[in-house]
C-alpha cells in the first residue's frame, strides 16, 4: 500500500500510548500502530530508506510523527527511550472519539489533512512505482525478455544474452555473475503475465530446464508468485531460483536508478541510531 501521510499516523499513536497505559518504548509501538493501517505490509514496515540502510522507513516516519506531537505538547519528549501521553493528548484523543461519536450538531469541522514534503515524496515513489509495473506491462514478451537482458545486467551479471525462441530449452536466457573470484552461471526465465499467478510447477520446471548446466536460476515476472511457488523456490541440495516479481522489479529499478531519474529534490532525515551513545537497547 501507499504509506499513510504523517498527519494520518497522529490519531493511531497517540491511540496506541494510550492502550499502552499512557507510555511505552518506541520498539513496542512501531508494529502497534502499524497495525492502523492492515494494508501495510510487513515487508513494507522493514524496507530501509534509501540514504540510510540501517533505517527503517515506517520506524522513520513513525519517529517524525512523534517530533510533531511533542512540538504540539500531545507527547512528553523529555525522558529518551519512552514515548509518553500528555494531558494536550488525552484531550486530542477524547476530542477524536466525540466527533466520531457524538451527535452531529456538537461534531467538529475537521481541517484537510496537512501534507508534508515526506508525504509528498512517500506520493512520488508510489506514483513511480505503479508507472513502471504500467510500463512493464505494456511490453510484447519478446521485449520483457530483453527488458530482463538489461535489468540483470544493472545488477551485476556479465555476458547476458536472450535464448532464441525455437531453441530456448525452456530458459530465455543466460549470463554470468559473479561474486568475488566466483563466477555463477545463472539463467533467467522471463514471464509477461498480467493477472496470472506463477505456480510452484513453473518455478519447478526452470529448475529441471537448467540442472546440469547452470548454478543458479532467476524467475522474473511483471505478476507475481504464489506462496507455494516461494516455497519451492530454495530446496536443500537443488538449486537455487531467485523470484522476482513486478512490486520487487520495479523497486529495484527505482533503487538502482534503472529507466528511473531522480530529480535533487533533498528531504533530511534524522537516524536515531546515531545518537544511541548510552547502548540503550529500547531506542
């Protein structure tokens, strides 16, 4: 999903402080408000933020919401490592709950939701990321085949090159990665497919079209796999295929800058980490 704007995160936190008896360690309320918001998924609560790898992105917006909070006296700053409710946000909270529940003549006007420049860019990436599946989509087999040539060869692998149809052997092509001074012969299997799921049967099917030859398979598809299909796709003494689905491929690409410009537009981000001196394991 989308990741909420920060003003929409406010209610959920201070929501969550309060459930938690007023105060709690940020490591505890990270999942709990997250769980606000059923269409984030866990995979998206750990992605890290682009500049900064050790930092997760939801923790991230989760801590500027805090800041604002505190700038607006609704949370307690002042002790490091507990996020503590105020009177200002028992108050916000009760205010919240008479205007969901309350008759309608004592509701609030609720203002518009305030749209900051982290949202604005949380927005970008979104747009950017449904524009690159759109484009994926839209290419002929034959092009997505070559599509996969150019991505694999962005990400490492040397000597690519796309099989031709009437001999592909059940691969569409094949290339060279290598880590270190080892070299891994790898072969990819591209798939165009819009609304069908890859099953395991086909993740099984490249493994057999290339034990023997190569050491390692990509599966590459602009759908995405089933759960048993992710299940088979290491098996204990086979080798290994590495899935790539469209949400996955298009990270990728805005990740690496592939087919992807990005425009000097600088947001600063705090890493909290950094300040962690006191090797205090709740921060």
């Amino acid at each position: 999903m989308a990741f909420p704007k920060q003003s929409d995160v406010e209610l959920p936190l201070l929501r969550t402080l309060l459930e938690d008896g007023g105060s709690a360690k940020p490591r505890e309320i990270y999942p709990k408000v997250a769980a606000y918001f059923p269409g984030l998924s866990t995979e998206e609560q750990e992605e890290r933020l682009e500049g900064s790898p050790t930092t997760r992105k939801w923790w991230n917006l989760v801590q500027w919401v805090r800041q604002h909070l505190v700038t607006e006296g609704e949370i307690d700053g002042k002790t490091r490592g507990v996020w503590k409710l105020t009177d200002a946000g028992r108050a916000r909270l009760a205010a919240a709950n008479t205007e969901v529940h309350g008759p309608k003549s004592k509701a609030r006007r609720v203002a518009p939701s305030e749209v900051t420049l982290r949202d604005l860019s949380n927005r970008s990436r979104d747009e950017a990321k449904s524009r690159l599946l759109a484009e994926l989509k839209q290419l002929t087999p034959t092009g997505f085949e070559h599509f996969c040539m150019e991505l694999l060869q962005q990400l490492g692998y040397r000597s690519v090159q796309v099989t031709r149809r009437s001999k592909d052997g059940g691969i569409d092509g094949y290339g060279d990665f290598r880590q270190g001074a080892v070299s891994i012969k790898s072969a990819f299997q591209a798939k165009k497919w819009t609304d069908k799921t890859v099953g395991s049967e086909d993740v099984d099917k490249l493994r057999g079209a290339i034990q023997g030859d190569f050491d390692h398979g990509v599966f590459i598809t602009t759908s995405r796999f089933s759960k048993p299909a992710v299940n088979v796709s290491y098996k204990k003494g086979a080798i290994t295929i590495m899935l790539l689905d469209g949400e996955a491929v298009a990270e990728l690409m805005l990740d690496r800058g592939i087919g992807v410009v990005r425009q000097p537009v600088y947001l600063y981000e705090i890493v909290s980490e950094f300040f962690d001196f006191d090797h205090d394991e709740s921060v």
